[in-house]
C-alpha cells in the first residue's frame, strides 16, 4: 500500500523544504525519517521507500539508519509514548522498579501499545536529565522525580483523557505524531512555553557566580570557519557499492582506509 495521492504530494513538498536545508541531500535522512513517521506514526516500507526516492539512496541504506536509532518505531506505537529511563543513575533511584510496577499496571512491555491505542512504553538507556532522576518522558516531554505511583497514575491519566502537564517545557502535550513533525524540523512554535531549566540544573551555575569561577577564554586568535558550507567543500564520495573499495581521500589507519 503507497500513500494516497494527496498524502503523497504534501509529503514531497514538506520534503523538498527539509532536503533544501542540507549541503548534499542525504544528510536529510533524519528528519525525512520523522517526517513520514509523522504522517503514519511510525516508519513503515512505504515511508522507507518514500525516503530512499526522495534522496535518491536505496531503501537497504534507509533501514540500515532507521534500524539504528530507536527514535523510529517500525510498528504503532501510542498516542502517548512514554519513556521510563532505566539508566544508571534512574534505575538506582527507582526507574528499574517504575518499569516493573508500569509494564505490569497497563499489561505492555517495551515498545508496545495498549490495546485503546492511547499509550506505549519504552524502556529508555538515558533521558539526559539526570539531575531530575528518576524521570519519564511522554512523547519526549519531560516528568521529573517520579515514583511508581506517579507513574501509574500519570498514564491512567493519558488513557482517561485528562490533561497532562509536563514537569518542563510547553503548556500541553502533543500527540506522538505531532512530536514526529517538529523532530522533522518544523516548530509547533512552543519551545519556549513553560519552564525551560529547572532549580537543580541550574546550581552548578549559580556556584559558579557565587565563587567567582569562570571559563577559560577561547582561542580568539584561530580563525573561524566560513559558514554555511557550501556543497563544494564536501568532497566525500558517494556511496559505495558493498564489497567495492571506498573511493577518496582516506585517513591512514583508519576503517575506510583497511577496507581500501
């Protein structure tokens, strides 16, 4: 099954705007990829293939990326993605048992969604926000310092219907699908809505004032590279075919250069 003419034609629009951004077309894979997990909600062999057309790669190097970075479903998940971080410093402050007592309370496991299509878990390595540990996250928005009773509650919430409100960031949660399409680089225009660092990660810096420490200076005498780059200044190859040599310039030692 292939989209539908119109779904088709307002992705390839969007599309043409994202790989404008990028000296060389396929550096736009990432954000193509959001962008057709925003349309179906997740990254299916149509968007693979829509992506690898568009870029003019083979949907074999599309799956090899989309594979590789678990920001991309290859089945439905929920409306409301919720992450449990069970990383080190998470888990030893209660994220190992926020996920056991989770996945038992709604009956799914790791990337799996509830049969209302409302929720899905994931079992996340690192949420970057440590100094609020143990913390969750729902369609990339953060909820701090959680317990397993919060967390129950919290999807209970999102399965009833009830407003949500993340500990940081906007005024309200977006779908999973709208999460997707600002990932895909288009702003819902509510990145600065809410609160943006809390009290704990800005103490290091408050220290720093108080004690009079500063950074050392920057290097002011090298001089800064011109920007943008322009697409004459990437000289790497296309693609290689497997099992053919690397063709360009190669490091000496480095991988490129023992496969050559």
């Amino acid at each position: 099954m292939t989209f539908e003419p119109e779904v088709r034609e307002r992705l390839e629009r969007d599309a043409k705007q994202i790989i404008g951004r990028y000296p060389k077309p396929r550096s736009a894979l990432l954000p193509l990829l959001h962008l057709v997990q925003s349309e179906e909600g997740h990254v299916s062999q149509d968007g693979i293939e829509f992506c690898a057309e568009q870029l003019g790669i083979t949907p074999a190097q599309v799956t090899g990326v989309s594979t590789f970075y678990t920001q991309y479903k290859h089945e439905p998940v929920g409306e409301f993605h919720v992450g449990v971080c069970i990383n080190t410093l998470c888990a030893v402050m209660g994220g190992d048992q926020i996920w056991n007592e989770l996945t038992e309370h709604t009956g799914v496991g790791h990337d799996e969604a509830t049969a209302d299509g409302k929720v899905s878990l994931e079992r996340i390595e690192c949420n970057a926000a440590c100094d609020f540990a143990p913390v969750m996250m729902v369609n990339w928005e953060f909820f701090d310092n959680m317990t397993p009773e919060k967390a129950k509650r919290l999807v209970d919430d999102l399965r009833s219907g009830k407003q949500v409100l993340p500990s940081r960031g906007p005024d309200r949660l977006c779908s999973w699908k709208d999460a997707s399409r600002v990932l895909a680089g288009f702003p819902d225009g509510r990145a600065h809505e809410g609160v943006q660092a809390g009290p704990e990660s800005l103490r290091g810096l408050e220290l720093a004032k108080q004690r009079g420490w500063q950074a050392p200076s920057s290097d002011t005498g090298k001089a800064a590279p011109d920007e943008p780059v322009q697409p004459r200044e990437i000289t790497d190859p296309p693609p290689n075919e497997p099992g053919k040599p690397i063709g360009g310039d190669v490091k000496p030692g480095s991988q490129e250069g023992r496969n050559q």
